[in-house]
C-alpha cells in the first residue's frame, strides 16, 4: 500500500507547463492513467487481489467514475469469484 502512495506522490510534471489549474488538471490526469494502465498490466498477469488493492487507492482519489472503472470492478471481483 505505502508502494501506492510513493508513487502516486512522486509523479510529476514538466514544470513548463502553463497555470496551476491546468497543471493540477494534468496532475489528477496523469495519477488516473498511472492506476488504469496498473490496473490493466495486473489484470493481465492475473494478479487479481493486487487489482483489487490498487482499485481501492484509485477509489481514495477520488476520481470520477465511470462505466469502465464499474467493469474493471466487476471483472475483478468476477475473476476472484466473489460476485
């Protein structure tokens, strides 16, 4: 878990980038396609309970969700047999 939040927290932009807004924008972005492509590498390797792990730190960050992230969940929860 700590892992999570190392690298979620060492994650960061080219400063040449223009205003704040748009830099946290690009941060959150940036944070949402780390756990994604994550969650996707995992799934792949069926590393489901990581998935799950992973999933739940995504959940943390409050993130919009969207249909996606509701199939990723299910896959995972599907593939572990807990559905």
């Amino acid at each position: 878990m700590k892992l999570f939040e190392q690298l979620r927290k060492n994650i960061t932009l080219n400063k040449k980038n223009s205003k704040g807004e748009d830099k946290a924008n690009l941060h959150k972005d940036l944070r949402k396609n780390f756990y994604d492509g994550l969650i996707v590498d995992l799934m792949s390797n069926k590393s489901y309970e990581l998935s799950e792990i992973v999933m739940a730190e995504k959940l943390k960050e409050k993130f919009s969700e969207t249909v996606n992230d509701e199939l990723i969940g299910l896959n995972i929860y599907a593939a572990q047999g807990k559905f």
